[in-house]
C-alpha cells in the first residue's frame, strides 16, 4: 500500500507539471502560445531570414492525408492534381509575438498550380514583386512558383508582419524563378481591355456545362461593358470543333436562341446575354456573358483574329 501510495503521488505531481509543448511533439503544430521546436533542424528552409525561427515541426500530407490539414478545401486540391503539401510554422524570434504558417501544395504543373491559385484569388488585392502569378492581402501572401501553389498566413496584420511573411515568400520562390510556369494558350488573349489578376483557369465543369475542362478564362472591358473571353487547347482540331459544338448545343437545350455572327463563329442568346464560341485548329474560343450583340460580336471576332493560325 505504501508504494501505491508513492507511485499515485508521482502521476499527480506529474499532471501537475503538463507540458503541452511536450505532447505536440508529434509532429503538429502547438499554438501560439506554446510554440514547438522542431529537433531536428527546419527542413522546408536551407535557412532562415534574420529574426526568424521554425516553431513547429515540419509537417508532410499525401493525397490520402491532406484533409487532416485542410478540411472542407482538400477536393479543391484533389481535382486539380494535388501531389504532396508541406507545412511548418515560423515565429519571430524576439518576443515570439507573430508567427507565419507556410503551405506549399505540389500540384504537379504548373497548369494545375494556376487553377488553385486562379480559383481562390481575392479582389482587391496587391501584386508581388518576386512572382508574376501572386497577391498579398492584409495577413497572407499566395502565389504560384512552377508547380507548386504557396500560401504563407501571418498571425497578425501589419507592414512589419507582412515583411516577415515576404522574406519568406521570396525564399520560396527562389529555386524555380519569378514566373508561375508555362500556360500555353493563357498567353494569347488579346492584351486590349484586358482586366489585370483577371486570368483564371477552370479545370472541370466551367461555365456548368460538364464537357467544358481545362478553360482559361479572362474578364476585358469593352466600352462600358464587362464580359469574358475564354481559350482551351484541345487534343486535336476535331476534337476542338466538336466540342464547341456540343456548347452551343448545349445552350440550346437552355432554351438560346442564335443570335447573328462574325464569319466562323457562332453567338447565342439568353436571357439579355450573349454566348458565343469558335474553334480554330486545336483551339476552343469563345465569349461569355457579353451584355451587347454588338459587344459579343467584335470580342469574338477580335479573339478568333488573335489566336487565328496560333495553335495547329
């Protein structure tokens, strides 16, 4: 009796000192207010800026694992390409008073790099000097770097926690250049009343028709008016014409009505907007949500000029 005794007075004494640093060793990040050390070096960095130190342990997540980081968003990754995501928190080192958590989603491609990043971009924000395809918003940086898509979130706002978050940023973006990877056909759109941070790249189910796969899509102004253009390369020419054709097909069957047309193309109407597509060579073209009939007509006339003879 009187070591069991002893033995339930030392699990108690030993409760009474809980160290919640100590428990989160396995590999996940403790909070803000008990920061983990990772043992064995950093990792996700060479090294760190000046001011800066790792707080967690890095963290690796598969296709089969990545909702355990991300739950709700992971089928958004997952449809796109998603490979692996690497994650760790990084911390001031005074004071320990802001910290940055680091996600950088391989995707593969950088085509499937862009949809995400594309897919989730905010209005109203900043662009980032070191990488063509990024943004800054008041506690995050997001940009694209080859094929990887990286989100870097600060703990708090503020210039100062912003250059933390930059320096990081820059690190990242580093190995594989400034660019966000080669993106085909997003090139061709016709520079004239293109809407800057407007390009996008849907992978599946773009404007709800089922067939419509890998389309870029960019916002242009035209006169007072705002529409969509849209590009695709496809396998093949056939495969091009035909597809455009099931659209337009489709849009019938939503009760459109043609609507006349440049040479070569085809336009509908729907409900006081205009639909309208091409295909030239491997190219799928077209506009969307155009508010005129003669708006849709020249942005689609001015595309199919564009890209004509570009893709075979």
């Amino acid at each position: 009796m009187l070591i069991l005794a002893v033995v339930a007075a030392g699990v108690l004494w030993k409760q009474s000192r809980f160290d919640p640093p100590e428990t989160a060793a396995d590999g996940v990040a403790g909070s803000a207010a008990t920061p983990l050390v990772p043992p064995g070096g950093i990792s996700m960095f060479a090294s760190l800026p000046e001011g800066l130190e790792p707080m967690s342990a890095p963290e690796r997540f598969s296709p089969e694992t990545l909702s355990d980081k991300i739950d709700g968003r992971a089928e958004l990754y997952l449809s796109a390409g998603f490979a692996g995501l690497r994650a760790q928190r990084i911390r001031a080192a005074a004071g320990h008073e802001t910290w940055y958590e680091v996600l950088v989603y391989d995707m593969a491609t950088p085509r499937n790099a862009f949809s995400v990043f594309s897919t989730q971009r905010r209005a109203g924000v900043k662009g980032l000097a070191f990488a063509a395809q990024g943004y800054r918003t008041g506690n995050s940086l997001c940009f694209v770097n080859g094929a990887n898509y990286v989100e870097i979130v600060a703990s708090r706002t503020g210039d100062k926690a912003m250059a933390g978050a930059e320096s990081l940023g820059r690190l990242l973006a580093a190995p594989a250049g400034t660019g966000g990877g080669d993106l085909g056909e997003a090139g061709l759109f016709p520079a004239l009343g293109l809407i800057p941070g407007s390009l996008s790249l849907t992978t599946a189910n773009a404007f709800s028709f089922s067939r419509f796969d890998n389309i870029f899509s960019a916002r242009v102004r035209d006169g007072g008016e705002t529409l969509t253009l849209f590009l695709s390369k496809r396998s093949s020419a056939r495969d091009a014409a035909d597809l455009s054709e099931a659209y337009r097909k489709f849009l019938t069957d939503l009760d459109a009505k043609p609507a006349a047309a440049p040479g070569g193309t085809w336009l509908m109407e729907m409900d006081g907007s205009y639909e309208g597509g091409f295909a030239t060579g491997r190219l799928l073209g077209g506009v969307h949500q155009a508010g005129s009939l003669a708006v849709a007509a020249r942005e689609l006339a001015r595309l199919r000029g564009a890209v004509e003879g570009k893709v075979p």
